[in-house]
C-alpha cells in the first residue's frame, strides 16, 4: 500500500546567491506545509486527486508563491490566474484560465472537471461558473502583495515579462530579477490504489499581456496524468512548454517508446526544450510510485514525501 506527492514551487535561476536564510526558511516551510496537507489524505486512504487539489491549495494561500494569493501583477495592474487538474485514472480534466478573485483556482478547476460538462473555461465565463457553484471569491486586496507589486512596477512600462528570476520579451532578451520571487506551483501524486493525478496553478508571468495564457493551465502543455504512463506538473517559461506540448510529450516517450519516466523527463527537458530555448522543470510520478523532479534552469522549489519515509525538500542544482 504504497503512495508517494511530489510538488514543486517553481523553477528558475534559484541559487544561494539569491536567497538569504529567512528565504530559504519561508520556502521550506511553505513547501514541507504543502506536502503535509497532501500527505495526510494520501495517508488515510484518499486520493491522489484530492491530495493534489490539498497540495496545491495550501501553496495558493501562501503569498511566497506565484499562485493564488501570491499571484504576480499583469501589464494591466492586475492579477489573473490559470490552473488546471487532470486525473489519471479516467483521464478527465479541468482548467481555468484568466481568472480573477478566485481564493484557490485549483478547486475551481476540478469543479469544471466535476461539474460543467466542459475541460476548459476562461475568464468572466469561468468567474460566472464559479459564482453559480459557491466557490470562495477573495477582493482584490487578498491579493495584494507589496513586493509583487514593485516587482510589477519596475517593468510595466517596458515590453518585457518576467518569469520569475528574469525578463524576456521573447527575442531573449532579459532585464534582471529584482523581487527573488518565484512559484508557479504544481503537485503529481500516487495514491494507494496506483491512481495518479496532477495540476499545476499559477498568476503565469509579472507583466504578461492582457489575457495572456500560458502553458499552466493548458492540458499536454503544463498539465497532463495518465495512469498509463505518467503524472505531469510544469514549470518555466511558458511559451516554449506551449509549443513543445511538454507533459504530454513526456507521456508519449513512455507510452509510445517505451522509455522510462527519468529518461522521458531528461529527453524532454534537457535536450528538447533546450534547443527550443526553453528553460524551467518538471516533476512527475507514475502508477508504480517512481518519481522524478527534472529541470534545466539552476533550480527548482520542490519536495517529496512518500510512504516509504521518504521526506526532501530541495531548491538547488
Ligand atoms: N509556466 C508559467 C507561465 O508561463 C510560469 C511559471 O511556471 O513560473 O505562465
């Protein structure tokens, strides 16, 4: 009766050289918290849907991530967050994207998977679904986080985004990190019947465009579980992870060539979306408990924690 929940806080240029000890004590505790909420499910019997949604939810209400209440300001000046959730066992998904004033965009994203007939909303149609099913709505002012905001106000004027540890406006050109801020979050999990799910939750990029969407919430680019193969969480620029359709991707390998879940995350990440200029991780899990945290950038917030005792958390190289 084995189960393992692997969760990441997002991936960048995360070095010691950028995080001082009261950072580095935030991020733990913000991630071991993260896995104590999945864990307890996990460990009475629950599922790994559940787990994922509890993992994900618990990083959503810390403001250290770029999620939920932490989620990063758009050129408009205002925070807009994409999530989604799939579940491996039947392969049924749900996402949202664009949304505003939800508390945990990841529970709206199951109720579309549970309750709208539909895998994908966006938008004011999403924030109308989610009035009509009771979901937690949170002011503006929830999600006001002062560093966030300087970080934002730094580069509004200027056509760049930022991911995190660095602008891009997408001719690789950079402007430099000044917040440290990172954390798109996602968690992949394996319940004791061999269930898998994943989903991934974000506010995307610091001064992305209006209505930009990227690949977070998007299922086979960020987001992808199959208990068949794999469970997939991603995080890094998205454009790139849009086009190389990268959790699917990994599923393929498995699916299709056989390869193991290591050597499908490596091909993917460090040779594919390498040479498409893409930079970010991963983290994944199959129906055996075999688990995987792969990424090309300097490092990733992550952690695991599974039935065989097994605890980490980790952010470097
Ligand atoms: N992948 C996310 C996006 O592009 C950002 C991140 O992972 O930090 O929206």
């Amino acid at each position: 009766m084995s189960f393992t929940l692997v969760i990441h806080g997002g991936a960048g240029n995360i070095t010691p050289a950028i995080m001082n000890k009261v950072q580095e004590i935030q991020y733990t505790e913000g991630l071991k918290e993260a896995l104590d909420k999945g864990y307890d499910i996990l460990h009475h019997g629950g599922s790994s849907l559940d787990a994922v949604v509890a993992a994900i939810s618990a990083m959503e209400d810390n403001p250290i991530f770029n999620a939920g209440r932490g989620a990063v300001f758009t050129k408009k000046g205002l925070n807009e967050m994409d999530a989604a959730l799939m579940n491996g066992s039947n392969l049924a998904a749900g996402a949202v994207a664009g949304v505003r004033n939800i508390k945990n965009p990841i529970v709206l994203a199951r109720e579309v998977m549970l309750h709208s007939g539909h895998v994908f909303l966006s938008g004011s149609g999403a924030g109308e679904f989610a009035l009509s099913q009771g979901i937690e709505m949170a002011p503006d002012k929830y999600f006001f986080n002062q560093s966030r905001y300087d970080q934002w106000l730094e580069i509004r004027d200027t056509n760049f985004t930022q991911l995190d540890h660095k602008g891009d406006n997408l001719k690789g050109e950079t402007v430099p990190n000044t917040g440290h801020k990172f954390g798109t979050v996602g968690a992949v999990a394996c319940d004791v019947n061999g269930n898998i799910a994943a989903g991934t939750s974000t506010g995307g990029m610091t001064n992305k465009r209006f209505g930009r969407i990227g690949d977070s919430p998007v299922i086979g680019a960020g987001t992808y579980a199959n208990n068949n193969t794999c469970a997939i969480s991603c995080t890094g620029h998205g454009e790139p992870f849009l086009r190389a359709c990268v959790a699917h991707d990994v599923s393929c390998l498995i699916e299709y060539k056989g390869l193991s879940l290591k050597d499908a995350c490596a091909v993917v990440i460090k040779d594919k979306l390498v040479k498409m200029g893409g930079e970010g991780g991963l983290i994944a899990v199959n129906a055996l408990g075999e688990y995987d945290f792969c990424f090309n950038s300097a490092g990733m917030y992550r952690g695991i924690r599974n039935s065989e005792g097994k605890e980490l958390v980790a952010f470097y190289g």
